[in-house]
C-alpha cells in the first residue's frame, strides 16, 4: 500500500544512493532523538518513527528470497539492538492504525499481537535463500539440521497460540506451521502425532463456523504438507501404511461432516486431501472407509458445482489407480463413464473427462474395457462435431488425439482401428487427415508428459494396424509423427513423464510459496471455488515409464519395421515428408544408429 510512511522510506533510499555521507549522518541524529524521546516519556510512536527509519537507512537493497542484501555501511546496526530498539515495538506498530488515542494496548490483546508477529518472523526466516556458489541454485539460509533441535518446543508454542479462544484463527501463526512443516520434511516422525492431533482440532474447530479464508487455506496446506511427508518414505510400505490408516481414523470424522453438511469453502479442500492421502498409500486396494465414500462420489450434483471438479478428478484419478479392480467389481464402473460423458458434455470440463478416460485405460484390460468402447468413441466424435465449431476445437483436437494414442500405448492399436472402422469405414483415415493432419501444430504443443504418449501410441498405430496397408493415411501420420518426435528432441522431453510432472508440480509449488505478495494469501480471492493446494498433488501414472526415449523408440520401431518390408515404405517416406522434416528424420536415426532399408 502507498502510505506516507512507505512514501517516506522510498525517498530516504533514493536519497541514499547520491548522498549516502550526509543523509546517513541527518537520518543517525533524527533516530537518536527519537530514541531519546521514547526513553523519556515513553512514547511509543517514536520508538516505531525510529525502528521504521533505521530500517529505511540502514538496508540498501533487499530481495524476498535472500533477505538484506547490502548494508549502509555509515549506519552502526548493532546500535538498534543495544537500545532494545524491537522488543516492545510490535504492539505499537500493529494498533497504530486502530487505536490513536491508546498509549498502549492491553497486556492481553499486546500479547497476542507480539505472538503474531514472532510467527511472521519466524516464517519469513525459513524463506530466506542464499545462493549456493557450487549449484547456483537458491538454498535455504536455515536448515533442518538448524531446527532439528526446536520441533518440538516450536510446534508446541505454535498450536498453544492457535488454543487462545480470543483469537483461534491467526493465518499468521498457521503460515508458519506450514513452512516449518516444509522444512522439517521426512523427519516429521518425532512429532507427526502432536502435529496431525492438533491440525485435527483446529480442523474440527473452524468446521462449525469458517470465517477466515486465509487461515483455512494454510491449515490444510499444512494437512497437506504433513501427508506428503509421511508417505514418502520409499521402502517402508508397511510403516507409511499404518500412517496412513492413522490419518484416515482422525481426519475422516470431520471430512464426512463438512461432505454431509455441504461446507463449501472446504468441500474442494477434503477432496484434495483425501485424494492425496489415497495416491500416497502404497500398494494396490481400497481401504473400507475409501470403499464406502465412493459411490456417493459418482452423485451428479457434486459434480455440479464447478469448483469441486478439479478435486474431485484428481479423487477419482487416484481411485482409479489403486482401486479399479474393486470398482469394476461392485460394477461400479458405468458409474464412472456416466461422470466422463457429463464432464465431457461441457467445454469448461471436457478436459477433466480425458483425464478420467486415459487412466480408465491404462488401469482396466481390455476385455472389461470391450462392451464400452462402442459408446465411449461415439461420445467423443459427437463432441469433436460440436467442437468443430468453436474457436478452440484445436484444443479439444489434442486432448482427442491424445486419449487415442493413451489406449494404444495401453492395449492394441488394431483394436482402436476395429472399432473405429466399425462406426464408420473410413474414420481412421478421415482422423488422422483430417483431425491430426489440420492441427499438427497445435498438437506439437503438448506438454512433455502428453508428447510421450503421443508419440507411443502414434507409433503403435502407425506400424501395428492395418494404417500401414494405406499408402495415404501411412505417410500422413508419419509425418505427425516425425513433427512430434522432432518436438520431443528439441524439447528434451526423453525423461519420464513422471518425473517432468513433478518438476512442473515443485516448480509451482515454489512459485506458490515463496514471500512475494505474502505467497499463498495476498492478491488471492478465497471463496467457494477451487483453491488449488501447492503440496496435495497427486501424480500421475506414466503409461510410457517404460521407455526411456521416446524418439529413440519411434526411430528404433519404425527402422524394424522396414526392415520386416524391405524396400516398401521407402517412397512412401521420401514422398511425405518435405526437406525440413527429412532432414530431422536422418538426425534422430543416426543419433539412434539405426537406418532405413
């Protein structure tokens, strides 16, 4: 905010820069005498006056990630400590807006605030980041080894504030809880059941009366934290099991009341929780309370409201790969189409309805997958009609594509040819002319993890169906795939999908987190939309994890493939691709070491 106190700051800076001897000097006496006043008569507003000033004098360039960067070196700093310049600071400065003609605020309420502010301290040392001159990269100034000592004393004192009945709910204190929870990491074992206790009162506290957006967004920030440090601990499947099941009997309780009395400010939160939690299992299955909460889950009137759908995919993504033996069995899988189609039925959510449809795929064989496909296909061509004629049909053109290549990466291309050739002859050609050949621009564009896919399963439809005995369609869909394999190399998208999602989602999270407009709170709106939570993120199944380079695996597939019809497809190459695209073609085979025959 433009304050004349900001106002005055700024200009005590500029002035710095060109006169730093003399405004230094003006700037040491003005704070002595203010200093002196307060000593005196005990005037507070001076003391603050004076603290604001050192502050505006002393510091000549700083940064949200490493903090103060050079000092006034005409400015002693050390004086301000040795006049205990702070200690009784923080009061006063937070009530001068609010209690002009108060002197000093009451011991309780004084106190309160000199706790908030010792949280905001505290939070805003554990961001603070140096730059490690080996990795050049940003490392945190404190480390867990610096705080290893204080966890417990620390979130001790932290929850005790949080118990205060005059002010439950300081986001302040909450935001630190969630960085120290960051920073402690894997080695929240000591303390995981104070903390995951109390997030668990505080949980049950503000379900009865939500009134601060802020606090709730960090408190289940915090669940989320605390989660994804619990269960990713490899190799001890056993011990993060019986975690999990500890945070299903504490947190289900008051999940099932915010889902039964429709809390909408935290209905996207739980979802996220809970699909963290179940992504974070180990192992394959569903434990009795995840197999309970399912069916009501599929009800279309909770994927109604637009802000539960991205959570609540995400919830269905993770029941679907750790539990989708258990669903087909109680037959509950038309009731997951039945949410595909009503998500795919609307451009806001059609993307979310691929995200459900691609990992039906990959985690159901395709004898159960068989009586369904018919219907699953005819919606989406129905789709891709009504998307022709909207402004973003490129868009829903990838997303299409896409979910062709994903089944066959999954099961057989022919069986993709079959039963599109079923609904119209002809169709597979018409797709890929038309649809692919129109957007390959547009599908170049994908994100990493989807270029994989992309190119996999274009690769498998390209040389194990019958597309190859089209001499047309053949050399049309090669030269997509020659266009995405050479989007993959100069991409340098040859690293698992897996691993390029997570380096998306830290990226984001750090984005997310970092002190710049108070992070997670400032210049954000809060209501009953979805919030996304910066650490409950749930990975993604890379169908292509096996296959370390996908251009390596186009190039290698179709060389072997040639060399099955010696002479046959030659022409077909050259007379498909233009020179650009043959010359990239040549790189990627010789990088390969293979050739052409």
């Amino acid at each position: 905010q433009d304050t004349r106190r900001r106002s005055a700051c700024e200009l005590t800076r500029a002035l710095l820069k060109f006169f730093a001897p003399k405004v230094s000097e003006i700037c040491v006496t003005y704070i002595n005498a203010m200093l002196q006043m307060y000593s005196v008569k005990q005037e507070w507003m001076a003391k603050d006056a004076a603290l604001h000033l050192v502050l505006a004098v002393s510091v000549m360039s700083s940064s949200s990630v490493s903090g103060a960067g050079d000092l006034n070196p005409n400015v002693n700093i050390l004086m301000t400590y040795q006049a205990d310049l702070y200690l009784p600071l923080a009061p006063s400065d937070a009530l001068l807006g609010g209690t002009a003609a108060a002197h000093r605020p009451p011991p309780s309420l004084q106190a309160r605030v000199i706790q908030t502010y010792a949280a905001l301290c505290v939070e805003r040392f554990l961001t603070v980041k140096d730059r490690d001159p080996v990795s050049g990269s940003n490392v945190p100034r404190i480390t867990r080894a610096d705080l290893a000592p204080f966890f417990q004393p620390l979130f001790v004192g932290l929850f005790a504030v949080l118990d205060n009945p005059d002010l439950p709910e300081n986001d302040h204190v909450m935001k630190c809880i969630m960085r120290v929870l960051v920073l402690v990491g894997n080695d929240i074992g000591p303390v995981t059941e104070l903390v995951l206790a109390q997030l668990t009162k505080s949980l049950e506290r503000v379900c009865k009366n939500p009134v601060n957006p802020l606090y709730n967004h960090y408190l289940f920030e915090s669940l989320a934290v605390l989660i994804k440090s619990c269960t990713g601990s490899a190799g001890n499947d056993l011990a993060v099991s019986a975690v999990c099941d500890r945070f299903e009997t504490l947190l289900f309780p008051p999940f099932q009341a915010v889902l039964a009395q429709d809390v909408v400010e935290f209905v996207p939160y739980v979802f996220q929780i809970l699909a963290q939690l179940l992504a974070g299992r180990p192992g394959q299955g569903l434990s009795p309370p995840y197999k309970a909460l399912f069916p009501p889950l599929l009800s279309p009137m909770l994927w109604e409201r637009k802000g539960n759908v991205p959570a609540l995919t995400d919830l269905f993504k993770a029941y679907i790969n750790k539990g989708m033996a258990e669903i087909a069995a109680e037959n509950l899988l038309p009731g997951v189409l039945g949410v595909f189609q009503k998500l795919l039925s609307s451009k806001a959510t059609e993307m979310y309805a691929f995200v459900l449809l691609n990992n039906i795929y990959a985690q159901n064989p395709i004898t159960t997958l068989t009586p369904y496909l018919p219907t699953v296909l005819n919606l989406l061509l129905m789709r891709m009609q009504e998307a022709a004629k909207e402004a973003k049909f490129s868009r829903y053109s990838r997303l299409f594509l896409h979910s062709l290549c994903s089944f066959c990466v999954s099961h057989s291309a022919q069986v993709l040819f079959d039963q599109l050739e079923t609904i119209t002859a002809g169709l597979v050609n018409m797709i890929v002319l038309n649809v692919w050949g129109r957007h390959r621009e547009s599908v170049c564009t994908a994100s990493k993890a989807d270029l994989r896919v992309l190119l996999v399963g274009g690769t498998r439809l390209l040389l194990e169906s019958k597309v190859a005995s089209h001499a047309e369609m053949w050399g049309a869909l090669l030269k997509s795939l020659v266009q995405l394999a050479d989007a993959v190399r100069t991409e340098g998208a040859s690293v698992s999908a897996a691993a390029a999602a997570e380096k998306e989602a830290e990226t984001h999270m750090q984005q997310l987190l970092m002190p710049e407009d108070d992070d997670l709170g400032v210049g954000k709106e809060f209501d009953s939309s979805y919030s996304k939570l910066a650490y409950a993120n749930v990975p993604s199944v890379d169908p292509t994890a096996s296959i370390v380079s996908v251009e390596g695996y186009f190039c290698t597939t179709l060389a072997a493939f040639c060399r099955g019809h010696p002479g046959m497809y030659l022409g077909a190459i050259q007379s498909s691709l233009d020179a650009k695209e043959a010359a990239a073609l040549q790189q990627m085979l010789a990088a390969n070491n293979v050739g052409l025959v």
